[in-house]
C-alpha cells in the first residue's frame, strides 16, 4: 500500500475554516475563554489572534522595555524572536541563564525543564493536554499555546495566567490592539502568497484581538479536541517501544511528533513525504544541563492516520 503525494510536517496544517454555518456561529471572546477555563481550571486563558501576539502582550503587561533582557532557548524560532526583539534584549546560551526573564520551551510538548522560578514562560505552543491537566508543568507564571500547531486552526493562541489579576489586565490591553477582521484575512491569503505573508507577520506580533468570525472557527476546533487527544494516545502507545530512552512516555501533555534517531538518507525521508527532515532536538538533564542531538521527528499528529504512520514506520525500518 502506497500513500502518494501525502505531505507530513511537524504541526498540522491549516484545516478548512468550518464552512459558513459554523464562521457563523458568533461566540464572543468570554464564552470561548469561559469554556477553556472549565477544562483546565488551573489557570485563567486570554484568548489571542496567535501565540505571538499572546507573548508580545505578556513582555508589554510586564513592561518590559529595551533594557531588559529575554533568555532565549536554542533555535528559538523566528516569531520569538521578532516578539521579544520589538520590546526587549534577547540573550541566547549561558547568557540566557541571568537574564531578567526566560522562555522555556518545551519542544514539540516535552516538558523540558522543571523547578522555573516565577520569571519564566513556558513556551507550550505545540502541546496537547488532556482536559483536566494541571498547567505551568515547569513552574512558570505563564503558559502559551498555538492553536494552528495543536487543533489545525488557522488562528488563535491562549495565554494561560497563574493569576486572574493578571489575566484580566492582559484581556484589557489585548482589547485595545489591533486586528480582527482584516488581519485574519491576511493569514488566510498568506499561505498563497509571501508578500501577503509578510504583511501579515510584520503586524501580528502588534495584534491579538480576534473578529467573530475567528471565534467561531476556533470553538469549532475546540470541540474536538477530545477525539484528536485520544487519537494521538492511541498512536503513542503503538509506537512507544520504538521510541528514544532520553525521553520519558508522556501521559497527559502530548507531543505533536516523537523524535527518533537513525541515519537515513534525507532523499528517502522526501520520498515519503516527511518535509521537516532531521531536527535539533534539546535534552535537558537533571541539572539543567542541555544538548542538542539530531533526530527525525516523526508526526503522530490529526494529519497523518494510525495506517499512515504504520506505513511509514515500516518503510523506515524503525522497528
């Protein structure tokens, strides 16, 4: 059995809107953030256009400024970057370690780091969790998630607070930014045009506010995220036999991909459609010490079936 033209990546990608009935739908921002405290009541969301927007507007509540500096992890990607570089200092290396604040990110939803102190985000963009799971695994104030690399969504972030204080003055500042309609529009057209794509990047770290028409596309997504959470177990429990001994089996916060080593060659992982080849992947021991090793991220993610990722498992001889 042959799975042509089948493209994998490490996020899923951007999933048909919903249709008319369900952009529709109108929900307001509160009935959307009210629905995500019930299923993890041990933070308060603020509902953002993007993860992006979500850490921009937590630097700006924090006031941070110039002078401050931003501890970075390694291969921080390039919207981190442009986030924290419009407010901040970003530091990377043994730099990043005094810095005023870091970002953890816990890569492709391993936790990474445990015991942060409360100068800490904790960059969960891609994790899924279980309804009910406690949040802040490392001990951060803040949590950030990307809905597009969790339920395929074309927009939409959650900025989890440890605080209601807190959460409520970040609501007021993202109410009184830029974006909505207009700047969804552009995301939409962007994945057709990199122009588009750069207007729409160069104004969303600015943004955050949401239209109605987000809104309903995203309680849409939020809805299945049970079924795509048991989905994704399943695929863990199937291959977790195979999978490295520097990771430990995850339970309730789940990957989007599990990271295997091998040495196959790059042209054979196009062949079959894996289109993030070999990644760096952060290892960080007891003592917080970190290295990076090559890997092969495989996805177990809603885009690729249990048949699929077989398939591939097989044509890779990872067993």
């Amino acid at each position: 059995m042959k799975f042509k033209n089948k493209k994998y990546f490490i996020w899923p990608s951007p999933k048909n809107i919903g249709g008319l009935r369900v952009i529709l739908s109108f929900p307001n921002i509160q009935m959307i953030e009210e629905e995500l405290y019930k299923m993890f009541p041990s933070g308060y969301p603020v509902l953002c256009s993007s993860g992006r927007s979500a850490l921009s507007l937590v630097l700006q509540n924090l006031k941070m400024t110039r002078s401050n500096t931003i501890g970075l992890f390694p291969y921080a990607s390039h919207c981190v970057i442009d986030a924290v570089s419009r407010n901040c200092t970003p530091l990377f290396g043994k730099d990043s370690i005094n810095a005023d604040l870091r970002i953890v990110n816990h890569q492709w939803g391993f936790v990474q780091e445990k015991d942060l102190n409360s100068n800490t985000i904790e960059d969960c963009v891609d994790t899924l969790c279980k309804s009910g799971t406690d949040l802040f695994p490392g001990g951060g104030s803040f949590e950030i998630w990307s809905l597009p690399k969790i339920l395929g969504s074309s927009c939409g972030g959650i900025l989890w607070c440890k605080d209601e204080k807190t959460a409520s003055e970040i609501r007021n500042l993202r109410n009184k930014r830029n974006g909505g309609l207009l700047q969804w529009i552009l995301r939409l057209l962007s994945h057709r045009s990199k122009i588009i794509y750069y207007y729409w990047n160069g104004a969303e770290c600015n943004g955050g506010m949401l239209s109605r028409f987000q809104t309903g596309e995203i309680l849409h997504a939020i809805k299945k995220w049970a079924l795509i959470f048991e989905d994704r177990k399943i695929k863990i429990n199937n291959l977790w036999h195979l999978a490295p001994k520097f990771i430990q089996k995850p339970t309730n916060r789940l990957p989007s991909v599990i990271p295997f080593m091998t040495d196959i060659e790059e042209t054979k992982l196009i062949n079959l459609g894996l289109l993030s080849g070999y990644r760096k992947f952060n290892i960080v021991d007891k003592h917080n010490i970190s290295r990076l090793v090559d890997v092969l991220p495989i996805p177990i993610h809603q885009d690729i079936t249990q048949l699929e990722l077989l398939y591939l498992i097989n044509k890779l001889n990872l067993r």
